[in-house]
C-alpha cells in the first residue's frame, strides 16, 4: 500500500444535488476512465486525488483498514446521502494472492452520479469540472489468442477433468486470453459505451485500465443489508424464440450446468455466513438472459451482524467457487498449475467503497485489461466439473470473449 511515511492526505469532500447530468461518460479520461455504472444508473470519476495500491494475501484486509483511515480524516459534507455520494473510491482487486498485478483504490477529484432520477457532482478540495470531450474516432483492435487457443485451453480443460476423476478437487474454473494493441489516441470511452449500450443489466465498469461489463455481483451492502448474485453455468442463446427457449430449459435441467451453479452457491452462502444472519436465496436457480448467453442465477439477501464493511467482506467471500473452484487452496494450486499466464485483476473484486464502508463489488468477468503500453489482454473462463467436454468449454469461452470482441471494434 501507500508508504507509511507519505499517508494519503486529510480530504475537504462536498456533494451537491445537480438538476442534470450528461451522460455520465462524456467528461471522463478518455484514456484511463473510471466508471461504474448499470444502465443510466451509477458513478463516473475524474481525476486522481488519493491512489492506494496493494499487493499479496492481505491486499483486501489492507485496502479495508486503510480505507478506514482514510475516511476518519476527511470531511465530507453530503447533501444527497444516496449510494455513491459524498466520499467514494473506485476500486479493482487482483485475483491471487500470488498476481503481479497492484490492487487499487482511487478517490477521484470529481465524480458526478445519478440514481433514483437523483444527479449530483462530488468535489474533493475544491476541484473543478473539467468541460466535457468530444468522442474520439472509432478503432479496430483485432484480438488474437493468447498463450492458449482453442485447442490448447480444451488440453487444460481435459486436464483438469483427469484431476477431478481422481478427486484432487470438484470442480476449477480455468480461462485464457486474447491479445492485441490499442492504436495510440484510442478513446476507451468508446469501449466502455459500446458494453454500457449493448448489456445494460451489467455492471460496466473501467478503473485503472481494466474494463468491461459483468454480470456477477461479487456483494452490495446498504444500510445493513447484504446481497449478491451467483452466477455459474451457461449456455449460448438461440437463434430464434423457440431455440432460444429450449437452450433456456436445456440449462435450467443441466445436471453438469446445476452442479456447477450449487457448488457457486454453496461457497458464498458458506463465506457470508459468519458476517450475516437471515440469509435467503431461491431453492432453485433461474435463468438469467442476456444478450448472448443464458446463465444459471441465484440471488441471496441477508441482514449484517458484524459491522462489515463492503471491503471486509470482499476479503472474505473471495475468490468464490464461481471464479476458481472447490475446495478453494486445491483449485487456486492447479490454476496456478495450468494457466500459463498471470490473471490479474482479472475474475477479482471490481467497484465502489463510499466513507461508511457501504458499496457494490462486482466480479471482473467479460474483460479486458489496457496496459500503459497499449497491450490489451482479454480474458473468458469456464467452469469445469467432472462431466465436462473439453471442446464445449473452450466453445463456452468464445461466447464469453463476444462483448469484449465487439466492444474493440473487432
């Protein structure tokens, strides 16, 4: 995290209602933008006024005791008092606790939101609002295999299903990559509004380079009160009304699809159990429609009982058996073992933490990371338990990379 002996600084924050906000990307870096937003709903960023990084096993815990810090010292004036006003910062989490990758979190100098018909401008110091910038031109980036393509990931895959035959673990999720360069001015706006138009039930969101649109919230708290969605088995949409809803009932009595979504459950319910009480969720999934892809859903509510913030409680409920596997050391040891590549921030924690500890983590799924030197590495994964067909898995990630894919323009 940030040296100790140069602490982040004491902060002046003001929230103001606003009687209107453009859309919310227009005003921010069209280069590094901080979003995260679900429809026309949600926060965007400017600036950088407090960066934080972490790194290693403690990075969540870390990131939790310095946010509290932090919020201690400053003063906030708030006159909205919605989720997402007055202190916030956008945050983004490595996967393992073994990533190169720094974990953040940024306060920005601006943020401007709007919810509930509600719009409103955060400043931190005095900041001003920047004007607003014009698009910038579209752009190809043609995305290629990584170190694994099809054929290579359906041989982990395979490999992974020999080590569950023989009960090293129930089931892993493995992923692989597509690579490419960002032209030198790209507007990554363009990106972020390509997936915030075409899945609007996502969380589409971009901080510290990473960007994309998930469907999966990791945790959301409020008040008290504690949700989340588990998303695990899917299946590609149809072609047609009738196809397409006989691939929704295909998933829904998929012994494969509903073991792969019990075991998801089964972890997060078992996670968030010491932290909260009166816990409920569906006794069967549902099937959840997006553009390209049926998924199995549950969603679970429940009652905090410990004083959690969101930030503890991403420490505790990460990774879930929807992003690694079960049990969870066994499945994270041979992810190691068969993915040639590093994560990242990749399947981590992504989203917001305000000054009562109150926010929203989604999980960065359907995403890609921009590196400072223009790489862009997407990433798509799949689950694997003991039944899985290597060459269906390594089709599942090829829908998974489609929003990534068309959002560069490929």
């Amino acid at each position: 995290m940030n040296d100790p002996e140069f602490p982040a600084p004491d902060l002046d924050v003001r929230t103001t209602r606003i009687d209107h906000v453009s859309p919310l990307l227009t005003s921010v870096d069209a280069r590094s933008p901080l979003i995260f937003v679900r429809g026309n709903e949600g926060i965007a960023g400017i600036g950088e006024a407090v960066r934080l990084t972490f790194t290693g096993p403690t990075r969540m815990v870390d990131a939790a005791a310095a946010w509290r810090d932090l919020a201690s010292r400053a003063t906030v004036a708030d006159d909205v008092r919605l989720p997402g006003t007055g202190l916030v910062a956008f945050g983004s989490f490595a996967f393992d606790d073994e990533s190169a990758a720094e974990s953040v979190l940024i306060v920005p100098r601006i943020v401007v939101g709007r919810r509930d018909g509600v719009a409103w401008i955060t400043r931190v110091d005095g900041a001003e609002l920047p004007d607003g910038h014009a698009a910038g031109a579209s752009f190809r980036v043609p995305l290629v295999p990584g170190e694994l393509d099809e054929t290579g990931y359906a041989g982990i895959v395979a490999s992974a299903v020999e080590s569950i035959t023989v009960g090293d673990v129930s089931k892993i999720v493995l992923a692989r990559t597509l690579v490419g360069r960002l032209p030198v001015e790209a507007d990554l706006r363009l990106v972020a509004r390509t997936l915030q138009g075409g899945y609007p039930d996502c969380f589409t969101f971009a901080v510290d380079g990473l960007i994309g649109a998930s469907p999966e919230t990791l945790v959301k708290t409020e008040r008290g009160v504690v949700s989340a969605r588990v998303l695990a088995g899917s299946a590609s949409r149809g072609v047609d009304a009738i196809s397409d809803e006989d691939a929704a009932l295909a998933l829904a009595t998929s012994s494969k699809d509903l073991d792969e979504h019990a075991f998801a459950l089964r972890s997060l319910l078992l996670s968030l159990g010491p932290h909260a009480t009166d816990i409920v969720t569906g006794e069967q999934p549902f099937t959840l429609k997006l553009p390209n892809l049926w998924h199995l859903a549950s969603d679970v509510r429940g009652r905090l009982t410990d004083g959690s913030s969101s930030l503890d409680l991403i420490a505790s409920l990460h990774p879930t058996a929807a992003v690694a596997g079960t049990p969870t050391e066994a499945a994270l040891d041979l992810i190691r073992r068969l993915e040639p590549f590093d994560r990242g921030r990749y399947a981590g924690p992504v989203g917001w933490v305000g000054a009562d500890g109150d926010g929203e983590w989604a999980i960065a799924l359907r995403c890609a990371h921009v590196a400072p030197d223009g790489t862009v590495t997407a990433y798509a994964g799949a689950g694997v338990v003991a039944d899985s067909v290597p060459e269906r898995e390594a089709a599942e990630t090829g829908m998974k990379f489609q929003p990534v894919v068309q959002a560069f323009g490929a």
